[in-house]
C-alpha cells in the first residue's frame, strides 16, 4: 500500500484499532499507525494533512 490508497488504509486500520473511533484520533498517531500497518511500503515524508484527511474520513466511512 502507498499514502495513495486511502481506501485500503481505511480498511486495515479499521480491523487493526476496532476499538479506535477514527474521529478522536490525532495525525501524529494516524501517521504512525498507516506507517506500521502491513503491507504498507511508501515514504514516511510522502504524506501531508491532506491525505491524513482523507484517510480518516475514509476509516469514518468503513465504520
């Protein structure tokens, strides 16, 4: 998976943190989180607050 996959992202955190409400969750966590997730191969540098957005929006949405 790259930054780009927000959907992907959304759906392995989602089984990975069950008992995490997406909408309390700070990007720094968030970051660190998709940075940990497996199967996850991007540079840590290539997100921003933007794909962040994105993909907590999209872990709002699996749920």
């Amino acid at each position: 998976m790259k930054w780009t996959d927000v959907t992907d992202i959304a759906i392995a955190l989602t089984e990975a943190h069950p008992e995490v409400d997406p909408r309390t969750i700070r990007f720094t966590d968030l970051h660190r989180w998709v940075m940990a997730l497996p199967g996850f191969a991007d540079e840590p540098g290539h997100s921003g607050e933007k794909i962040l957005e994105a993909i907590q929006a999209a872990w709002i949405d699996e749920l």
